[in-house]
C-alpha cells in the first residue's frame, strides 16, 4: 500500500513543475506579443526579398532548360566527365 503522505508529496511537486511551466509560457506569450508588430511590419519588405530570391532560382533553372533543349537538338558538343582534383 502507497504512504498517502509520499503520494501527496508527488503530487504537491508535479504541481509546482507544472506551475513553473505555466509561468514560463506566459512570458513567452507576452515576448511574442511585443514582437508580432515587429514581424509584421517588414512583412512587406521580406516578400520583395523572396521575391527576388525566386527570380535568382528561375533564371538558372530557365538556362539549364535552354542547355536541355540545345543539347536534344544536337547544337551542343557532348559535355566530358568531370573528375575531382587529385590530391598528391
């Protein structure tokens, strides 16, 4: 049989974890609330910067699709294998 005194012990220690857990989520809550305005505000700004990103990641794929198509029309010289550096 449990010691009810033990078993009370537990609990009371759980609860104080808990408790502590509880705090510190709220302050996190209220950290995250001072800084949504933050994120919000260069919302704008970050969508320009994707957006030239993207245009950066197209273009190459656009060439490798233009080297594509010259090589399927035999325009291009077949391309050698590429070895790594030998290291003496």
């Amino acid at each position: 049989m449990k010691d009810i005194h033990e078993v009370l012990r537990r609990k009371q220690a759980r609860y104080a974890q808990l408790a502590k857990q509880i705090e510190m989520l709220q302050q996190a809550a209220e950290k995250l609330r001072e800084v949504a305005p933050l994120l919000t505000e260069n919302d704008d700004d970050d969508s320009a910067i994707l957006a030239e990103v993207d245009d950066d990641i197209v273009q190459p794929s656009a060439m490798a699709a233009k080297a594509a198509s010259a090589t399927s029309n035999n325009q291009a010289a077949p391309a050698k294998p590429v070895r790594p550096p030998r290291w003496p």
